[in-house]
C-alpha cells in the first residue's frame, strides 16, 4: 500500500509556521479526498486544511496547540493504492515511517476490516448524542473552536439552541447545564463541577502573548472624562429615521469621524513606536483598529483610510469588517497595519475601562456606556445622555496633558456634532 504525505502548505505570505487549533480526524479514520482535516492558525487567519486524497490516517503531525512548518508533513494517509504519492520524500520519512509501523500494528487489519457495528446503548438510556455523525458539527454555525469542544464533549451541535445566530461556548455551558439528558437545574440550584484544565492553543495564546508584551513593554496611564452626548444621540436618532437604503449609524461611525477629525492636530496619537529602533513613526493617515470579540476571541480587524470616509461608509465597512472577523473570512492584510485602536463593549460598558494598548501603536480609546442622569444646565437641571470616554497612552512617546487636551478637542465635537458635518 502506498503512503501519501501531506505537507503544510505555503497558506500566507511571509508565515513560516502555523499552529494546529483543531483535529477533525485521528489515526485509524478513513478520510475522503477534500474532507476538512485540520484548522491552522496563521497570525490572526484561521484555515481549513483539506486531504487531497482518499485513504486511511496513520500519523498526524503533532497535538492541538503545536506549531508546523511551511512544507513540513501534516498527515500522512495510506491510501490503498499502487502509486507512491511523494517517493522524493521517502529519506526525509523513513525514521517517521519506521515508528509509524512500530506504533501500530497489524495496521493492515484496521484497514481491511469492515467498521465495526454500533455498540446498542443499554435499554433503559436514551440514544446518546455521541453517535452523531461528525457532520453535523458543520451542520450549523460555530466557530473551529466550538466545534472541536463539542466533538471532545461528545455533544450533538444540532441539539443546542443558540442564543444569536451561531453556536458559541456559553450556549454549550447552558446545553451542559441544562440540555443534556440530567434533567433541568433551575439556575439558583447551585452544582459542583469538576475542575476543567483549558489549554491555551491559538487566538487565546496570541492574545495572552500579545497583551503580555504590550504591558511588559509599554509604561500605561489612562484618562477618562465625560462627555454629553445627548445632542448626538439625537442627531443619531434623525440621521436613523431618514436613512433609507442606508446602514443604521450606531454610536462608533461618529466617534471614528471626531478621531479621524482631531488627531491631525495631536500627531503624537497617531503613531508607532519601534522601541528596539528608538524610532516614532507618526502617521499621516488613519488606519483605525476596531477591537472586535469572536468566538476564537478579540481581533482587530482595522478600517483603512477612515479620514476619508462619511459617518455612512464608515458604517458600512464596519458592519462588513466586524463580520468577517466574527465568521473567520477575515483577511490578513485586513488584520494589521492600524496606527490607533478604538474598542467598546457597547451596551456592556461599565462606568469606565483601562484599555490595553494595540503595541506598537501608542494610543488606544474606548467609549464607555451611555447613561441617562440629570446635570445642571446653567440653572435648571434638564435630563442628559452622558458618556464616559476612556484613553491609554504610551507614556513615553504621549504626555497627560497631551491625552486630556486631545479629549477635550474630541468632547468639543461630540457635544456639538454638527462640526462633525461642517468643513
């Protein structure tokens, strides 16, 4: 029988390596030409590796979480035929071969047999969801992370009900808690569970070591203030009522507008700083980062250009970045290269946030909750809509008195927006 072997292909330009976040076979499987294999990280992009042959697995790189080198041997099928698929690999292979035989025999028999029949579930249980066919994990929306926890669990991701339009890891707690055959525990009904060791593989890690490093490296401070934004609110509202084949303008386009507006005045904060070159590299253009939280965790896809777009374009592409990253179709060259971040829990906002910086980049803003209180209004007390607006600085390229002078320029456009529009 012949062996193929599968290498890691050149899947991104300049990426040497790549992580393995998931295993969608194991040894012993028989998998079909152009079945999903594996899911590889690279940077920020997570791919889909396909087998290009039929056959059965009998080595597989390494464990979820291990690097790969571009070209190095991904999987290796025994694919039953005459054709020796890469015989110039052979030398390369021939330890790997070797161990391949020790570590499992009477392999051929595994191959030759027909499968096994179904083990019946004892009388009194109910057919156990592990007998779903591993399709169905594709049958609906979820992450490769999802999907894989699933698979782990043994749980059947038809069967979980999802609170938004894909399965995430919180419907597969309520599914364990509640949805999974042990009867329902109201939710006051407090219940032991095991202790669960999680390992930190793909966007989780690049996260820890991203966010590790910038604060290793960067000497934080953040500035809050408030600003009232009732009369963009309600500017928002007419701009809203009066859109008509546009998109709904949240809160964001305006603050990537009064950003894009002020910063030329403050090249400080739109800058890079390479602290290995000693260099600081202030940026004529925006490159906004968007902080945006997926199912793999937070990505920055970055919106190119932003001074040069309206309130509506700016919609727009927000709507379509945040998507892509959310459904992994992100681009690489749409995951890099912003010069300042701006980041916001939305209606989650608390009262104010720290936010870490997006290193190399110097600043980052995060809008906080809106609420409505009253505030005096010259005499009288009138209801207002207000917000606080929190800023992160690199110390050693931005002053204080430069980051609260910023926001004042910034809280001047907000609470008049119609500067916003003016020339």
């Amino acid at each position: 029988m012949a062996r193929f072997t599968f290498r890691l292909p050149d899947i991104g330009e300049g990426i040497a390596e790549a992580e393995i976040v998931a295993w969608h076979v194991k040894v012993g499987d028989r998998v079909e030409e152009d079945q999903q294999v594996a899911d590889m990280m690279t940077d920020k992009a997570t791919v889909e590796m396909e087998s290009p042959v039929s056959g059965v697995v009998v080595e597989l790189a390494g464990e979820v979480g291990d690097q790969v080198a571009i070209g190095a041997a991904l999987i290796v099928v025994e694919t039953g035929g005459d054709v020796a698929e890469e015989p110039e690999a052979a030398p390369v292979s021939e330890e790997v071969e070797v161990q391949i035989e020790a570590e499992t025999p009477g392999f051929e028999e595994v191959v030759e047999a027909p499968p096994p029949a179904p083990t019946p579930a004892p009388a009194p249980a109910p057919e156990p969801v592990v007998e779903a066919p591993a399709a169905s994990h594709r049958a609906v929306l979820a992450s490769p992370a999802v999907r894989q926890r699933a698979k782990d669990l043994g749980i059947d991701l038809t069967q979980v009900k999802a609170e938004g339009d894909r399965i995430r890891h919180a419907d597969l707690d309520a599914f364990l808690r509640y949805g999974s055959g042990q009867g329902y525990h109201a939710p006051h009904a407090s219940r032991a569970r095991e202790d669960e060791a999680v390992k930190v593989i793909g966007m989780r890690r690049r996260i820890a070591e991203n966010m590790a490093a910038s604060k290793r490296a960067i000497p934080h401070f953040t500035y809050v203030d408030e600003i009232d934004v009732t009369a963009l609110e309600e500017m928002r509202a007419d701009l809203n009522a009066n859109r008509g084949a546009r998109p709904k303008l949240t809160m964001l386009p305006f603050l990537i507008a009064a950003i894009c507006r002020t910063l030329p005045d403050f090249p400080m904060l739109n800058a890079r700083y390479d602290d290995e070159a000693g260099v600081v590299t202030r940026h004529g253009r925006v490159h906004m980062g968007m902080a945006t939280q997926t199912d793999a965790g937070l990505m920055v896809p970055v919106i190119r250009d932003a001074q040069d777009l309206n309130v509506w374009q700016l919609a727009t592409e927000i709507t379509r970045l945040a998507e892509a990253a959310r459904t992994g179709k992100a681009k690489s060259e749409e995951l890099s290269g912003s010069t300042i971040t701006i980041t916001s829990l939305g209606s989650l906002g608390g009262i104010a946030t720290t936010p870490v910086i997006n290193k190399p980049e110097v600043a980052i803003i995060g809008p906080n909750k809106i609420v409505e209180r009253p505030m005096f209004h010259g005499d009288d007390i009138v209801r207002a809509k207000l917000m606080n607006l929190s800023i992160s600085c690199d110390h050693r390229v931005v002053d204080g008195w430069d980051a609260a002078s910023y926001v004042q320029a910034l809280r001047k456009l907000l609470e008049t927006p119609v500067l916003l529009f003016a020339d």
